[in-house]
C-alpha cells in the first residue's frame, strides 16, 4: 500500500500551500496585516529603533512607531480547508533588500501595502515586482488620519499596468485583509493560466 493511499479510507487531503510576501515601505502595516490574520502567534523579529539606527531608517511620517520590523514577519492563513497561505512580510528598508531575492523565490505573489501619504516608499516594491513578472496587488492601507483618495487616483500617481489590482483596505481588519489575499490569489492564478497559455500558443 502505497502511504496515504488506502483503498477503505479516503486519502488525506492535503492542502495547497501558497507562499505570499507582504511588502512595501516602512510603517505602512505589513507587520500588522500578517498579525490581523495568522492563525498561529506571527514570528516576528523587531528591535528597538536604536539611536545608531536613526540616520538609517527614515521615520519621519511615522511619529509613534519605536520598533522595525529587521528579519520579517511570517504568518499563516487557512483561507479554506484546502487551501493555505504563508505569509512572509518582507523588510521595508533598503538595507534588508537582499534578501528579497531569496524569500520571492516560489512566491505566488505579493501585496504591496501603500499608504497615500508616503505613496512613493511603495515604488521599489512595486518596481521589483514588475521587473521580475511576480505578480502583484496593491492594497492602499487606510489610516485614520490620511486623506482619501479614490482607487483610480492612486492607480494613475503609482503608475500601475491595467492588469494590476488595487485594493482600498484596513491592515487592522482580518475580514479586510483576507479580501486582499483572497483577491491577490485571484489574480496570480489568472496570470499563471495567461503565462501558461502564451507558452503552449
Ligand atoms: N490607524 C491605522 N494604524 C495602522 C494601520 N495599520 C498599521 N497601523 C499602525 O501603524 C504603525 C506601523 O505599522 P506596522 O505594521 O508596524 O508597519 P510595518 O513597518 O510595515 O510592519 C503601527 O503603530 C500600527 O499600529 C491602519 O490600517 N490604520
Ligand atoms: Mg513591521
């Protein structure tokens, strides 16, 4: 008998599991999106904004935040019984930037979390994602005391390909957040069936 494959028992379902990033600038919620949804306690490594840290990180625009976020957060999400998610915030400060590579490696996609008020600490993320064909969503991260702006203003001042979605959301909010995951698998899934397609013609 081959392992798992009993002819009396239904073999186990094993689920899916799809590795996501969560990127984007610093303080923009990526530690607090992954801790919005993780079924397990998210792994988190943050030290203290040390003084030596101060000319490195540029905190200016995120009064109240004393800790960052310096390896990655890691969390995981049942979205259903077959299907789960890992996700791996990534480090949004230039100096953690290699190891991008390493941790986009087999990755589904990536929610790149933007807030209107720092819109540009989400170019390079978006630029890495492109350059590299991962696909991507972004999700606009609505803090309390920003400014609204509609999904098509932001679309345009990011510049982003038709193809790309962009989502208003609340980092705080699993229900929100799960509709962000929920939405980047949607399209990640249809960008591999369009890949898959252009190759076999
Ligand atoms: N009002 C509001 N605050 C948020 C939201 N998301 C994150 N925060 C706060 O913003 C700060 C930075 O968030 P954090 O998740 O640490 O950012 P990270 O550096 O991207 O991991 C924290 O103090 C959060 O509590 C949000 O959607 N609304
Ligand atoms: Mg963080």
């Amino acid at each position: 008998m081959i392992f798992g494959r009993s002819e009396r028992g239904k073999p186990p379902v094993e689920p899916v599991t799809l590795k996501i990033l969560v990127a984007g600038g610093f303080g923009v919620g990526k530690t607090t999106l992954v801790g919005a949804v993780s079924e397990i306690r998210p792994l988190r490594t943050e030290e203290l904004l040390t003084e030596a840290g101060r000319p490195v990180d540029d905190i200016s625009g995120v009064e109240g935040k004393h800790t960052t976020t310096v390896a990655m957060d890691f969390g995981r999400i049942t979205l259903r019984e077959n299907l789960v998610l890992y996700l791996f915030g990534t480090p949004g400060q230039e100096r953690f930037w290699f190891m991008w590579d390493e941790l986009s490696e087999g990755a589904l996609g990536a929610v790149v979390l933007a807030d209107t008020r720092r819109l540009e600490d989400c170019f390079a993320a978006v630029d890495y994602f492109e350059r590299r064909s991962i696909p991507f969503l972004v999700g606009v991260n609505c803090f309390d005391d920003a400014a609204r702006y509609p999904a098509e203003a932001v679309r345009q001042a990011l510049d982003l390909d038709d193809g790309v979605p962009l989502l208003l959301c609340d980092a705080r909010d699993r229900e929100s957040v799960k509709e962000v995951l929920i939405g980047l698998v949607r399209h990640a899934m249809a960008h591999t069936a369009e890949r898959r397609r252009a190759a076999t013609g």
